[in-house]
C-alpha cells in the first residue's frame, strides 16, 4: 500500500474516533437530569444565603453559643464577636459574617 494512503487512513480513522467520542460527549450531556432528593425542592430557591442578614444573624448566635463553651477568650474575640453582630444587625452582613467567622476561627483555634 503507497504510504499517502496509509496516512489517509490513519487521518480518517482519527476523525471517526473524535466524531465518536464526541458524540458519546453529547449523549451523556442530553441525558434527563436527575430528580430532587426527597425533602429538597429543586424549583424553591434556598431562603438563607451566606451573605444574608438572616445568615448572619444564625452565625452570631454559633459564635455566642462558641464563646460560652470557652469562657477564657481573650478580649479581642469577643469584641470581634460584638462588633459582627453589630454589623449583622445594622445591615451590614458581609462585614458581620467577616468579624464572626474571624471569632468563630479564633476561638476553634486558640493560639
């Protein structure tokens, strides 16, 4: 066999396989989606995000909950705490949830 049609074959063969697969990328990508768990709506958006005052508000309360399990904070972490409730409350979220998860870390790892 002439070796231009040994490289026509071998050029043709590389197109089938990317037209293959690529379908077979296609077909897998076009597959239904799978229903919600039971108990999750999938249609219902989920009511709290983390940048809610709603979130943050639930977060102050773990980091209250946090400090009472460890008494002997140090000062700046319940500050931190205060001021990110403060902030939460003044409609502040992103910064309260800043100050809190910064607390929550300082009192889950002491120094």
């Amino acid at each position: 066999m002439p070796a231009h049609k040994h490289r026509m074959r071998g050029a043709t063969t590389s197109v089938v396989l990317t037209c293959l697969l690529g379908l077979a990328a296609g077909m897998a990508l076009a597959q239904p989606a799978q229903p919600a768990q039971p108990g999750w709506p999938s249609a219902q958006p989920p009511h709290m995000t983390s940048d809610s005052v709603e979130f943050c508000r639930q977060l102050g309360g773990q980091v209250q909950q946090e400090q009472q399990t460890h008494p002997d904070a140090p000062a700046h972490v319940r500050a931190l705490s205060d001021e990110g409730r403060t902030l939460c409350e003044q409609g502040k979220p992103r910064r309260g949830i800043a100050r809190l998860r910064w607390a929550m870390m300082l009192l889950r790892n002491p120094p």
